[in-house]
C-alpha cells in the first residue's frame, strides 16, 4: 500500500492546507532527463520505487518545474528522491514540524 501523503493534513475527512515540502539533494538521488510526450512521471516513480504512486515525490524535488508534470520543458534533468524510505522520512518530519508551528 501507498504512502497517504494527506494523512497528516486531514481533518474530520476534510483535507487541510498541504504546505509545500522542498526535498534536499542527496548524493544518492537518480537523474533522468525528460522527453516530452514519452517520459512520465508515475513511470518514473515505478522504476525507483516499484510503485507507481510517488510521482508528487518527484514533483517536490524539482520545484522549478511548478507542480504540473506536463509544464515541465523538454530536455529537462528530472531529479529523483533517493531512497525512498529517507525521503518519506524526511517528508514526515517536515509535515510534523509544520503542524507543531501552523496549528
């Protein structure tokens, strides 16, 4: 199963704010560079972490591209969070302390 991403900001079945978390760089991260039209980002997220569902992960560790995969220009490095497990470690501290200051 998934990671919930949303499970911190919800509230009585609402989702709350969901504050924009920047991802480190790490030595261990992968790059890819992205062909519009043939890369996609739940392809990605399934080829590092075998499971199709962190492509907002990848979002979140190249802010310069928006947050829509399709904005993101041709030719572009894509950086992908590694490993898994580290990066959602660091997400969830990142939510709590957010949490401990905001609400």
């Amino acid at each position: 199963m998934s990671y919930d991403r949303y499970s911190k900001v919800r509230l009585n079945g609402k989702i709350g704010i969901v504050p924009h978390i920047e991802i480190p760089k790490s030595d261990s991260d992968y790059y890819e560079t992205y062909e519009r039209g043939k890369t996609r980002l739940d392809n990605l997220s399934y080829k590092y972490y075998k499971d199709t569902n962190y492509d907002w992960l990848i979002m979140l560790a190249n802010p310069e591209y928006g947050s829509m995969e399709f904005d993101i220009p041709d030719g572009s490095q894509i950086r992908v969070p590694y490993p898994l497990q580290s990066v959602l470690q660091y997400y969830n501290s990142a939510i709590d302390n957010y949490n401990r200051l905001y609400k």
